[in-house]
C-alpha cells in the first residue's frame, strides 16, 4: 500500500498548497501528479506496477463520477428549462475537441499511437481507456493524455473564458466540462453548484460524443 499512501499524501499536498496559494498552478491532481510522476521516474517504477498498486483509487473513479448527479439534481428545473443551449454548446464544443486532437497530431507527424490516444483525450479518463481497445491506442497512453487534457483545461479555460467576456455559469460550465471533463468539473465547482451541474453535463455530452465518434470511425 506504499504508492496508495504516497498518491493519497501527493493530492493532500496539493489540496493544502490550493488553499493557502489559491494560484491556479496548485490544483491538487497537477501536484499529486507531478509528484508522483518525479518518483516514479526516479525509483525507475514501472506504470504497470503502480496502476496495480493504486487499483482501490481508480475504482474510486466510477463512485466520484456518479456523485457529480447530485447538484444536476438539485437544479434540475433550471437545467431542464435551457437544455437545448447545454446540449449546442456541449456538442459544438466536443466536436471542435476531437476534432483538433485527430487532426494536429497528424499535421504535427506525431505517431499512430499518439494518433490513436489523442482521440479520446476530450472524454474523460475511464471512458479514454475503455475506448482505447477500439481504437487501438495504449490504454496507459490514453488514460495519461485524457488527464492531461483535463489538467490543461482546468488551468487555462477558467481565466481564459473571463478574458473573453463568458460570464454566465451555464456557459462556463458547459465550455470546461466539454473539453476537461472531471479534473475540469472539479474546477468548475469552484466557481459554484450551477456551474459546476452544467460541467458535469458538458463532461457527460462529450463522453457520448466521443464514444459515437469512434464507433463511426472504427
């Protein structure tokens, strides 16, 4: 249980530097991640080793992306009454993700592997990774890249979206869960319940997205 106690220890840090920083470099996975990654690298640790290892926080994952149902609940006359504006903005901004990760990896000769991964890297990490037996893409690879996708869009989007005027919280929400999925969602939550609850529908739009797109593809 060494690396479960080193991972739990890792966000723990990084929940503690958000708090007293409040700097959007101090997400918690960036620093769990950073971490963990430097030691991996320096005890020379096999990544097959160590997803072994943390199986019971992975599992985790499937229970946390259930729970982002609860504030959906709680507003779900607000979301039912501008649902059509969700679903547009949520499609139109899974489609231009996707889109960009098929096609600059190949414009920048990167390899079929790459290729294959980067297509799944707008949906969340699990989904990634069950993809990843239909495109062909190392699930490892997969998974790494949908993370940090996520971690991109979670220090970036926010700050950018204000820059850009993009005030409101359903298109906040939509914008960051449709393209950082639950790292981005996290973030989301932040900035408070309505737009944390339109996150979580962004990041289960490109989900679905994500998962036609292949299977057309395929």
């Amino acid at each position: 249980m060494t690396w479960v106690a080193l991972t739990l220890l890792a966000f723990g840090l990084g929940v503690v530097a958000q708090a007293r920083t409040r700097h959007p470099l101090a997400n918690p996975t960036l620093v769990a991640t950073v971490i963990v990654a430097g030691i991996l690298l320096v005890t020379r640790t096999p990544y097959e080793g160590y997803a072994a290892e943390v199986r019971p926080i992975s599992f985790l994952l499937g229970p946390a992306v259930v729970a982002l149902a609860v504030p959906l609940y709680r507003l779900r006359a607000l979301l039912v009454r501008e649902w059509r504006v969700m679903v547009i903005g949520g499609l139109a901004g899974t489609l231009v993700g996707v889109g960009v990760d098929t096609l600059l990896p190949r414009l920048l000769g990167l390899s079929a592997e790459a290729q294959r991964s980067l297509t799944t890297a707008t949906a969340t990490s699990p989904v990634a990774v069950q993809l990843a037996g239909l495109t062909g893409a190392p699930p490892a690879l997969a998974a790494t890249l949908a993370v940090l996708s996520g971690l991109l869009g979670a220090l970036v989007l926010p700050q950018a979206l204000t820059r850009l005027g993009v005030r409101h919280p359903l298109a906040r929400g939509i914008a960051i869960g449709s393209v950082s999925h639950g790292i981005g969602t996290a973030r989301a939550r932040e900035e408070g319940e309505t737009t944390g609850a339109a996150s979580s529908i962004g990041m289960g739009l490109a989900a679905l997205v994500v998962t036609l797109v292949v299977a057309l593809l395929r």
